[in-house]
C-alpha cells in the first residue's frame, strides 16, 4: 500500500474514535414522586396533658426511603399556632427510621409533642425523604398528595 492510503486510514480512525468519545450533555428534569399523606391527626396522650401526632402515609417513590422526616404545625381551636413542647421553632419535626421500601404504607404515632390540649388540626408543612443513597429531596405544597383533599389542615 502506497504511504498517503496509510495516512488517510490513520486520519480516519482518529476522527472516528474523535467524534465516538464526544458525548454531548443533555439535561434531564427529574420530577420526584411525592408522598401520599393519607392523614396527620392529633392524638391525646394517656394523661391528658400533651398532644402528639399520628401520621400515615405511603413511599410511592421507586427507591426505599432511609428516614422521613416531618415538618407539623398545629393549631389552636382560635386558629392559632401552637408551638411544640420542645424547641423555639413554630413547627415541630418528627422523624421515621426506615428502610420504608417503595409501596409500603406505615402508620406512625409521636406522642409529647405539643404541650397545649387545645390543639384541633395539624398542617404537614413539608417531608424531608433521605433515601438509601444519601441523597435528599424535599416534598411540600403540590408534592404533598392528601387522600382527603377536603380539608384544609390535615
């Protein structure tokens, strides 16, 4: 073979190679699943002097979840807020060990959470979901599904 078909072959290959290993970036909006709330009822406990929280909900998501965690507030029968037995933050969190694996429905009982008797609903603000991963995502507002769409305070 003469000399300029081994040049030609040669500029082939490294264009071919070239243009293989370009990879152009594409972006990928990532819509996370929200977390279906079916409830966040205040629950009195046995001595009558505090309040807690009873929540339920299910992971929709297509990962095992390894904590939630829940930002509450609660309200007074005047429509004021309560604040929470511990703390100076006007929400209380609460939070749930997992694994919770994709599909399962928990339903979880915090108790001593709000020290005034006089609390009548309870509003999930938001849910921090930390997945098996490390990785966090934030669910509030529209992200927040509530199987009793009727009510305006959980």
């Amino acid at each position: 073979m003469k000399i300029w078909k081994y040049t030609l072959l040669s500029i082939l290959a490294v264009t071919v190679v070239g243009c293989a290993q370009k990879k152009e970036k594409v972006a990928v909006a990532v819509i996370s699943p929200p977390l279906i709330i079916a409830d966040a009822l205040p629950v009195v406990s046995s001595s009558k002097r505090s309040i807690g929280v009873r929540i339920n909900f299910e992971n929709i998501a297509q990962a095992d979840y390894n904590y939630a965690r829940f930002k509450l507030t609660a309200y007074n029968s005047k429509g004021s807020s309560v604040k929470p037995k511990k703390g100076v933050r006007d929400s209380a969190y609460v939070r749930l060990a997992g694994p919770i694996i994709p599909g399962q429905t928990k339903s979880t009982i915090w108790t001593n959470t709000w020290a005034n008797k006089d609390v009548q609903c309870i509003s999930l603000d938001e849910v921090e979901l930390i997945f098996m991963d490390g990785s966090i995502e934030t669910a509030s507002g529209n992200r927040l599904l509530n199987n009793q769409a009727s009510q305006n305070c959980i």
